[in-house]
C-alpha cells in the first residue's frame, strides 16, 4: 500500500479514536467511510472491526460495572443472534453497496441526532423492555458482522429509555466490547480474514 494511503489511514484512526475516547462511541462511524474508500474493499469493515476493539477494551474497564446487567444481558443476547444475519449481507454484498448502506447509515443517524428532543429526562433505573432489548441487539449484531457499526441502533435506543449518561456509556462499550470480538470471530469463520488485514490492523 502506497505510504500516503497509510497516512491517510492513520489520521482517520487518530481522529476516530479520540471521538470514540471522549464519547463511549463513533469509531466506527468516522472510519469505516474513510477505510473503505482508501483501501477499496470490504477488507476495511474488518480492520475497523479490530482496530474499535482493542480502543473499546481500552475504555471499557474503567466504566464497565456501570452497565445495568438485565440489560446488557439482553442486548449481548440478541446480538448474538444478528450475527449470523449480517454475515449473511456481507457475503452477499459489494464495495458499492457498503458504501450506499453505511452511507445511509450515517446521514439517517445525523438526522435523529439534529431532531432529537433535547432535555430528555434522566432515569436512573429505565422501565425495561426486554423484547425491545433483543429486537435491538439483533438488529446491532447484524449491523457489527455486515457493516461493522454496532452503535447507531444502540445509542439511539438508550437514549429513548432516557438511560443516564454513565450507565448509556457504560452499557454501549461493554456491548461493543462483545459486538466487536465476536464480530471478528464470525468474520474468521465464515469468511475469513488474511494475514495482511491482521496485519494493516496491527
């Protein structure tokens, strides 16, 4: 790979990182457009996938015990089940239709952020919903193994529950801890990941 693209790829990392780092997500929001431009393949969906996990671990370990475990418990549950699902949608899918879909993505998840209501309540202890909770782990674990964006669904969810800020924190990146391991194993699994993507991640 010519050294300006891993310039490129390097700054993208370093600007997705301190967004992640300051705001419990958004890695994944900020770099997998730009990976999947410069490298030119899903191969970019997978690096982002390594590359969120080591940061979210990182993070995760000073707020982790902060998660509501029902809750977690569910999420992690139906994401479990998306997997296989979004493995499915990346066998199947082309660099074009990564780029439309999280394309798409991105700009629906823009919109709710500029339409939301601000000063929503804060509940400390949020109505559960445990269906709802497994509904959206799946729909975030199909999202992690096909587009590698596990937190959109999930921080828009949380933020509808009105979950307090340190247990929305600490729910999302014990998930994404989960979403993004197993993420990685399923891609192993069921597609493969080579040694140079290891690698480039490293």
């Amino acid at each position: 790979m010519p050294p300006f693209d891993w310039f490129l790829l390097t700054t993208v990392s370093f600007v997705a990182a301190l967004v992640q780092a300051s705001t419990g997500f958004g890695f994944a929001i900020v770099a997998v457009p730009f990976y999947l431009i410069i490298l030119g393949s899903l191969t970019a969906i997978q690096v982002s996938l390594m590359v969120t996990l080591v940061i979210t671990v990182v993070i995760a370990m000073r707020v982790w015990h902060a998660a509501p475990p029902a809750l977690l418990g569910r999420l992690v549950v139906g994401t479990l089940v998306g997997f296989p699902l979004g493995i499915v949608a990346y066998r199947h899918a082309d660099l074009e239709t990564a780029k439309l879909a999280v394309g798409l993505l991105i700009t629906g998840f823009a919109a709710w952020l500029f339409l939301a209501q601000r000063g929503r309540p804060v509940v400390e202890n949020p109505a559960t919903h445990p269906f709802a909770d497994v509904a959206i782990g799946i729909v975030s674990g199909a999202m992690t193994t096909s587009l590698g964006m596990p937190g959109p669904v999930i921080l828009i969810y949380l933020s509808l529950l009105a979950t307090g800020k340190e247990a929305m924190r600490a729910t999302m990146l014990a998930l994404f801890v989960f979403s993004n391991a197993g993420a990685i194993a399923f891609q192993e699994w069921q597609v493969g990941i080579d040694g140079a993507t290891w690698t480039m991640a490293a």
